[in-house]
C-alpha cells in the first residue's frame, strides 16, 4: 500500500563461480533466490530453497566454490542494514540482498574455477625446507583453541604450550584419526570424533580434514586418491553434527573442491619461491581466527602422510583452468 | 559452580569468541570457561570436562553455547559482563543533538525508548523483517504493509503471541489503541465497546455507527484481512478477543469479519464461550451460526453490529428516520426504461463487501472483489450491467496511492460510468478520518457535478448515492461533507448498509 524508495548500496561482482551462474540463470526476475545466513566483516552467506550454502565475499578474501567475490572498496559488510533472514533476489545483471545492498555483474566480472597443479615433479629437500620454514612461522604465530597445540606438541615436540580443554581434546582426535590412516585402519569413528570439535563457526576439527582432504585432492596421485574415497566412505555429510557453514566446507572438499587460499599453499609449498610462500601462508592464516591455521596444519599433515608413504613421484597433471572469462 | 548461556542461531566470527574466551579466563576465580558451537562433539566434550547442563545438551549446532565454571555466583556475573559487552547488539541512547529521522527500528527506539508500538509500512518482503525486530524489542506491532508471505504472517503472528504482543496486520489499516487512532481511523467518542476487526472500513463503519448511536470505543484492533484464514487460524483474532475480555474498559465485545474457514469459526466459538463479557460476531455475508450461548449474538451487517453493541451497553438509540422513502418514487421516475444498472465507486473495501453481499441478492453483480467465478470482473475497464469497484485493491493502486489517500483516483471512473447509457445509480463511499483525505466531498464534488451535465446532454439523469463514513470529531468536517454533497443533489445515506438499501429501492 505504500511505496518506499530504498536506496541502495552497489558494489561490483569481481568474480563467480559455476554455481552462482546455475543459480541466477535457472531463475526469472525479482525471485527469492535465497535469504542471508549470516553477516560477517568481509563475508555475507546466504541459503538457497535446498539449504545450500553460498559465500559474497569482499576482495580480500581468496576465491572458492560457490564463492562470489566483490569490490566492496574496505567496507565492512556488517555495516550496511542487513538481516539474518533478509531476502536475495537476482534482478537483470544485478543482485539485491535485503534493502541496502546490490550487487552488479559488470564487464570485468569474470568466471572462477578452481586451480589445477601443473608440475610434473616434486623436490623432496624444497618440501622439507619449506615445511621448515612453516614450523618456524607457526610458533610465532598467534592461534589459539585450534590444531596449533597438535603441532607444537606432537610434530615439534614443543611442550611450554599451555593448552586449553578444546585444544588438548583435539590434539588427541587428530593423533588417533592419522594414525588410522596410517596403519590403513580409517574408519568412522575416528573422522567422526574430528567434526564439530573445536571454536567458531567452523570448528577446528573440520577445517584440520578440509585442509587435509583439499591437498589430496590437489595433489590426486593414486594413494592420495585411495585415502581420500575411503574418507569419503566414513562420513556422511548429512548427519554429522557441526555448523551450516562448516558443513558446506566439508562438503566442498570431499567433492574434490578448494579454494584458492588452499591451493595457492600448497603450490607454494612445491615450489622453491620463499616469497610465494610467505604470501600464500599469510592469506591462508588470515582466514578467520584459527580457521587459517587449522588448515594450514591440515594441509601440511597431509602432505607429510604423502612424503612418509613416498608416493609423491606419482603426480596426476592437469590443465590450467583458471582462465578468465568475462560475462559481459 | 557450572552454568551455561545458549545463544540460539548465533553466528559471531571466531575473533569475538576468542576474545570472549580470554576475557572470560582471565577473571579471577573462574575455573573453565568453554565457548563453542554446540555441535555434538563439542557438547560431548562438555560432558567429559563436567561443564555440560541441560541447556547445553538440548542446544543444536547452530547455537553458540557458553560454558562457565566459575568459583561463586559472583565471579561468574563478572565473566558474564564480558558477554553482554561484546556479544548484545548495539542498542546505544543517541545524544539528540539534532533530531535525525532514524533509519532502523534499533534508531527509533533510541529516541523513544518508552515506545510500546510501532507501525510498520514497507514494501512487503521486508515488512515480516522489521515485524520481527519490534517483536523481539517488545513492541507491538501494527503492519500496514501488504505482499507479506502467509507463511511470513503466521510467523510473526506465532511470535506475537507467544510474547503477549499484538500483531495488526499484514494489510491492517485501522485501528485505535487507548484512544488512540492508527493510520486509517475515525475520531469516536471514547466507551464500552471494543472491536477486534480482519477488516479496515468494517472497523471504522462499526466505530462509527457507535458513535452515532451514541456509544463508544475502547478499543478496536485490526488483525489483518488474511488473520481467519485456515493457514492462520484467528491467531490475532483470538488474542484480541482474550486481551478484550481482560480490559476492564471494555464491556460488549464486537468480532468483524467476511466468514472464516470452519476450523478457525469453530475456535473462535469456543474462546467466545469462555468470555463473560456480551459478545457481538459479525460475519459479513455469513449465515447465522445456532448455538446456545445467550452472551453471543450473531449479526451480518455492520450497522447490526454497532446496534446491537450499543443496545447491549444499554443505549437504546432510536433507528434513523427513513425520510428517504418519500423520495424513492420520484427518484425512480427520473430514470429512463433504459437506465436499470448501478455501479459502485468504493475506497472502503469492507464497505464494498457489504454493499455486494445486500445487492447480489438481488441483483446480478460483477466485482473485482467478488468470490464466485460467475461474479468475479476480470476486465476492470471494461464492464456492462451492474458492477461494484473496490477501488482500493492491488489491480487499481499499483504505483498509486490508495483512494482513501487521494479520492481523485476515482474521478475519471465517475466520468466514464456517466457516459454509460445503461446506468441509473451511482453509489460512492466517503471515508473521514486519519489518514483519509482532507476533502473528499469536495475534491469530487465537480466531478459529480459534470457527471450529472454529461448524462443531461444525452438525456438522462443520473442519481448519486453516498455513504460517509465519519463522525462529528472527524477531523474533515462531517458537517460539511455532507452539506457539500447535499447541495449537489447527492442522495446521502446514513450506514452503508442504508446506501446498499437506497439503490435496490431505487432499481428494484
């Protein structure tokens, strides 16, 4: 009965994924793609009518699937009058979320896939080295209620670490869980005991298996692969117990999906490039609070498991495919 | 000593749990302190630690639990000051340096924290949004909006309730709290009689026609035109009906609404039973309901309800004098063989409704708000025989503003029903009051008047009925409304139900 004049707030699409482009052409004018999740400083997620999970993220934050990254200029995402609950709709080349906030497509918004390793070797020393330097960063590193203590105590045997009661739960989940998978005895138990331990809104156990599975996916030799299906096999996505959030990373990466924060790491660690390194290290360990740390242990126990089964001669080649496409 | 805060559906990034967990710690005599989402793990971890309750353990994984093992009740509410600090949204005093037009509810209620009601009105996919945050800051909650979702409504109507709170609305123009008009709303003398109304004009011609007869308003509450449907179920019906009953100002009840779903009437009956208080159901256009109750009366017309509400309090107005019949028969000789339709012209769309339900039964009659397929009018510009507008529905305000709000949105239907040959009576509402527009005689009156040219210089005449809804206190100048109209000729009706009458006398 009565008209407003809402005045919104518009910032421009950098980048999307497949899945934004499934979501906004399957559906017509002003429909409710979805409603907002929930609001962070540089992340809005929202859900779909099927209760997937999507990312808006501003341009600090590395890209991934069903990720949608923005230009928002440094401002702070929870700053603009959303809601928890607030409608997403998707109106010509644009996408409104609640009343303040629209998002344009532009030329220069370009297509994301995920990055694919294209090297055909690996050089055992520059891995040792660069895990080296990993240990050295992680000590320095400020990171609490995560895998850190798992580190310090059983990779580096560092014991002045004073760990709180989630940490040591943790450490003693992690320890049972990869030695499973070392005496080839993976079972449910020991992946279910992980998820859905830990702080934050994703707990510290998921991140660790996220990362870990990320850099089998990424590294897909055969005994990488063997792990990551009998993984697959113990868990069941749909009644695990841990947040939406949390849940939707999971289930990225045993679909053989990761970011580029991942990715770019793990490269790094192939590589003989400190600066590389540096970098990728330090946008992985700006995820969240413990988030980055906890997949950067993660990935790095997973590819310690790799060097101790001595099966990274065996590499599985692909494709560059981060190609940039431009929509418009 | 263990306790335990659950946070439901609480989403906070890990930086302000972790530093809620430091400052927790870091109080002297606090002993553990776990904060966590409580996903089954975690709460098993409790379990292991001694930290877990029953709190805990029923949360779900979306909740944010925090786990406190402190060594007194003191050092516990001071870990505890920490929470509010970072995890209570903000919900700052402003400094009123300059009065600025807030932008939220969260502003408003900073320059009014003794607010108890909010009025929303915002296009309707963010209505149940804004709904819900009054709700949740303890107001109530008059919602003017309409495009709300059912299932948007039966939410926040659930959350309402639960929370001792009205919910007006969606779609609700008309009510008046303590005296107190809302948004479409007549200036009635203060009384007795309190009205619980799914029904904007069906709550004003009640108001109305009470205070003519000579009674008055306690109370009257909108619920929304959807509110007795099946999916809602008379949820703000039912609370309004207990609230009355509970109002010590409020002696007879009156329940206006078109008949609801079966399963809705059946509960309205039974929570009707329960009121020691006389109990007047109007259902518009519905049949009489047999029960055995002497406190519940059954009425279907709106001038009904308000007389039998009054006669109730104890007023025994005498009817109104019906010198109008003098006249019919020389109005009828004005009208040719060919003239034998009415068209209505209405901004109330309750006042429509009965004038519909009087009319069909008589008449056959297309409306746009007509329920049988039979009567319903697709064409809205295009129509022959007799046909009733409501004026004030989506299909002819879209983009504009309703004509309660602007009368003059009806001025070139007055023209194009006057070009019609086949049409005798045109019959017109004039609703007063807040909201309404400051002269709605007499931003038509000139309109009525070339109408009338215009049927002369083909011939015919053309006959005026109209019904204001308004009092003496209005703030229109009821006096002067109908002076206005009456120097025009315009046959003046004294309830809808009576203007509904006047043209099925005149074309019968």
């Amino acid at each position: 009965m009565t008209e407003n004049v809402l005045k919104y707030i518009e910032l421009n699409i950098i980048s999307y994924d497949e899945e934004f482009v499934k979501i906004l052409n399957q559906h017509q004018e002003l429909y409710n793609l979805g409603k907002v999740h929930s609001i962070y400083t540089k992340t809005i997620n929202f859900i779909d009518k099927h209760h997937e999970l999507y990312t808006i993220a501003s341009e600090n934050i590395a890209n991934g699937p069903y990720f949608l990254i923005i230009n928002t200029g440094g401002i702070d995402l929870k700053s603009i009058d959303l809601e928890v609950g607030d409608p997403i709709k998707a109106v010509g080349n644009s996408i409104l979320i609640g009343t303040h906030l629209k998002i344009n497509i532009v030329a220069g918004s370009y297509l994301w896939t995920p990055k694919v390793l294209n090297q055909d070797s690996f050089n055992m020393s520059i891995l040792r080295q660069n895990i080296s330097y990993f240990n050295k960063i992680i000590v320095d590193k400020q990171s609490i209620c995560g895998c850190k203590y798992y580190y310090l105590k059983s990779i580096l045997n560092i014991n002045n670490y004073k760990p709180q009661i989630i940490e040591k739960e943790l450490a003693k989940k992690i320890g049972v869980f990869l030695e499973d998978i070392e005496l080839d005895n993976i079972c449910q138990e020991s992946i279910n005991s992980l998820i859905g331990l830990g702080v934050g809104l994703t707990p510290s156990g998921d991140d660790f298996l996220v990362g870990f599975v990320s850099v089998l996916s990424i590294i897909a030799n055969n005994y990488a692969n063997t792990i990551k299906k009998k993984i697959i096999s113990s868990i069941n996505i749909n009644v695990i117990s841990t947040t939406d959030v949390s849940r939707k990373m999971l289930r990225i990466a045993l679909s053989g999906k990761y970011g580029d924060s991942i990715f770019n790491f793990v490269n790094a660690l192939l590589q003989n490039n400190k600066k590389l390194l540096n970098y990728s290290l330090e946008e992985l360990l700006s995820i969240g609070s413990s988030s980055g740390m906890d997949l950067a242990i993660g990935i790095i126990m997973g590819i310690i498991l790799l060097m101790k089964n001595k099966s990274l001669g065996e590499l599985r080649y692909g494709k560059d495919a981060n190609k940039k496409k431009c929509l418009l | 000593m263990e306790k335990t805060l659950i946070r439901k559906n609480a989403y906070y990034d890990s930086v302000t749990l972790m530093s809620l967990s430091s400052k927790i710690l870091g109080v002297a005599g606090v002993q553990e302190a776990v904060i966590s989402m409580a996903t089954d793990m975690n709460k098993e971890l409790l379990q292991n630690v001694g930290l877990a309750t029953e709190e805990s353990n029923s949360a779900v994984n979306n909740d944010l639990i925090i786990a406190i093992r402190a060594k007194d009740d003191e050092v516990y509410n001071e870990a505890l000051k920490f929470v509010d600090e970072l995890l209570v949204s903000k919900n700052k005093e402003r400094e009123v340096k300059g009065f600025e037009n807030p932008k939220t509810i969260d502003d408003a209620l900073g320059y009014m924290s003794d607010a108890n009601m909010a009025v929303i009105s915002v296009p309707g996919q963010y209505a149940a949004r804004e709904a819900k945050k009054a709700l949740k800051n303890g107001l109530h909650v008059m919602l003017f909006s309409d495009n709300v979702s059912l299932e948007e409504e039966k939410e926040i109507k659930e959350l309402g309730r639960d929370k001792g709170l009205l919910v007006m609305g969606p779609d609700c123009g008309t009510a008046m709290i303590n005296g107190v008009g809302l948004c479409f709303s007549n200036k009635v003398r203060q009384g007795n009689i309190g009205l619980v109304g799914a029904s904007g004009t069906g709550l004003q011609e009640v108001m109305v026609q009470v205070h003519k007869l000579g009674g008055g308003i306690s109370q009257a509450i909108g619920t929304g035109g959807r509110d007795l449907s099946i999916e809602i179920g008379g949820i703000m019906m039912l609370e309004g009906l207990k609230a009355l009953s509970r109002d010590e100002g409020t002696d007879v009840i009156v329940l206006i609404s078109k008949p609801p779903a079966k399963q809705v009437e059946e509960e309205i009956l039974k929570e009707t039973g329960l009121v020691n208080k006389p109990v007047v159901i109007c259902f518009i256009d519905g049949d009489e309901i047999k029960q055995k109750n002497d406190n519940i009366h059954f009425v279907n017309r709106l001038y009904d309800a308000a007389k039998k509400a009054t006669d109730l309090t104890g007023i025994n107005q005498s009817e109104t004098n019906d010198n109008n019949i003098k006249i019919f028969e020389e109005l009828k000789r004005m009208l040719n063989h060919e003239q034998k339709h009415f068209r209505g012209l209405f901004c109330g769309g309750t006042l429509c409704a009965e004038a519909f339900s009087v009319l069909r039964g008589k008449f056959e009659i297309k409306s746009n708000i007509a329920k049988e397929e039979n009567e319903k009018l697709h064409d809205i510009n295009n129509y022959t025989g007799n046909a009733l507008l409501d004026l004030g529905e989506d299909e002819f305000t879209r983009g504009k503003p309703h004509p309660m709000i602007e009368p003059s949105l009806r001025l070139e239907k007055i023209i194009k029903q006057a070009k019609d040959k086949e049409v005798g009576v045109i019959l017109m509402d004039f609703v007063l009051g807040y909201g309404s527009h400051k002269d709605p005689a007499g931003v038509s009156i000139e309109t009525i008047r070339e109408a009338k040219s215009i049927a002369k210089s083909a011939g015919r005449n053309l006959i005026f009925v109209a019904y204001i809804c308004g009092t003496d206190l209005d703030k229109q100048n009821y006096d002067k409304q109908r002076e206005t109209l009456d120097e025009e000729g315009v046959i003046l009706a004294e309830s809808n139900l009576e203007a509904a009458n006047i043209v099925m006398e005149l074309l019968s």
